[in-house]
C-alpha cells in the first residue's frame, strides 16, 4: 500500500516515514501544500496523511483540491487543533478521518490501515509473467506458488510491477522503498534485486541494464 505523508515538521515527518516504511507501507512525503500535489499526480497513493496547517498552500487547500479532482485516495488529516468544531471542520471539507496532535502512533497505524481497507486502489493485484502480489494482503506468489520475501524485497516488487514493464532506476527505487540513510546505495538495490530474483526462481523476469535500472520483462 503507498502513502503520502504531508508534513512540514522535518523531524516528524522523517520520524514517521521511517516507522511506516519499516511496517512495509510505499511511503512518500512532502513538506509543502504545493509538492503534495504534485506527488499526488505523479503517483496514485491509497492514503493521505495529511497535516492541516502547512506553509503556503495550506492542508485545507490541498484536501479541497483532491475532493474537487475526485482523487480516490482516502484522506487522514492532521492538526494540533483538535477541538469538535475543528473536527467537523476537516471532515466537512471532504477528509475521511481526523487526528489531533498529539496522537500515539498505535493509532495513527490503525487508523491508515482502517482507511486502507476502505481504499478503492487496495484491492488490485499486480501480476505479470506468472509473478503476482496483493498489497493489502502482503502476499506474493510466483505460478501460484507463495514466495516469502523480507519488507524490502516485497517494496521493490512492488515498484517494478507497478511500472508496468517500464524501467526504474536505483534511485527511484531507494527513494520509494529505503529511508536508513546508511543503507542507500545503489549497491544494496543491487543486492535486494539479486536476492528478490533468486526467490522468484527460473526463468528470470526481472530485467536490469546500465544506465536504465530495473523491470519486469518477459519470463
């Protein structure tokens, strides 16, 4: 399932990120109204969480804009004003669920994933060349047996599936699925891609090539 963190608190937002990714969520993130935007064009995500009182473009814009757009992704909202006015206020503008700061993480984990189920985007499945993955469920399979992958391996197969058979770099690859700054290197790619193919089995479906990156080809 893919994310869109929305907060402009630096220190909270990487905080965030890197507990999400480390639960398996696609995590990306943005610390302005205006970016947020464009991520959301850029990639179709399940859940938005998104901070209410943000620099410029302000989170209230922002739900405006993908309610008007009739984006499909559900929508979390953020704030440090939490009383039952500012409640309804947020849900009125069209967000699916509100959570005041301070907040327990637990919750903030429960509520993404009740959000998730209810998500339209959750429900496909990826597949291509007898490789298949259900996101919700965490599962994948390769011509109907299951393959048990680690967080990371799962991550990146899911980005390569999403792509459709189009080419993705080590850098879109570390950007969508790593956050431990220690481990991003085009080198540990390298190594998840090796160990990914190897758990997949004959006959080999992940294509790479130098200069281009990673993707499904033909089995």
């Amino acid at each position: 399932m893919r994310l869109l963190l929305v907060e402009d608190e630096t220190e909270l937002a990487d905080s965030l990120a890197t507990g999400l990714r480390r639960e398996g969520y696609l995590v990306d993130v943005a610390t302005d109204g205006a970016r947020a935007l464009s991520l959301a064009a850029q990639n179709e995500v399940d859940v938005i969480v998104l901070d209410r009182d943000l620099p410029q473009l302000s989170g209230d814009a922002v739900c405006r804009t993908l309610v008007a757009q009739q984006y499909p992704a559900r929508i979390l909202m953020l704030t440090a004003a939490g009383t039952l006015d500012d409640r309804v206020a947020g849900l009125d503008l069209g967000a699916d669920d509100y959570l005041a700061k301070p907040f327990a993480y637990l919750e903030l984990l429960a509520r993404i994933r009740a959000l998730g189920r209810r998500s339209p985007s959750t429900a496909v499945v990826l597949e291509h060349s007898g490789v298949r993955i259900d996101g919700s469920r965490r599962i994948a399979e390769r011509d109907g047996h299951p393959v048990q992958l680690t967080i990371k391996e799962f991550g990146v197969l899911e980005i390569l599936l999403s792509a459709g058979g189009g080419w993705v770099s080590a850098d879109e690859l570390l950007d969508a699925v790593w956050d431990e700054p220690l481990e991003r290197t085009r080198g540990v790619v390298k190594i998840v891609v090796h160990t990914l193919r190897r758990k997949l089995g004959p006959p080999g479906v992940i294509q790479s090539a130098p200069g281009y990156g990673y993707r499904m080809g033909e089995s």
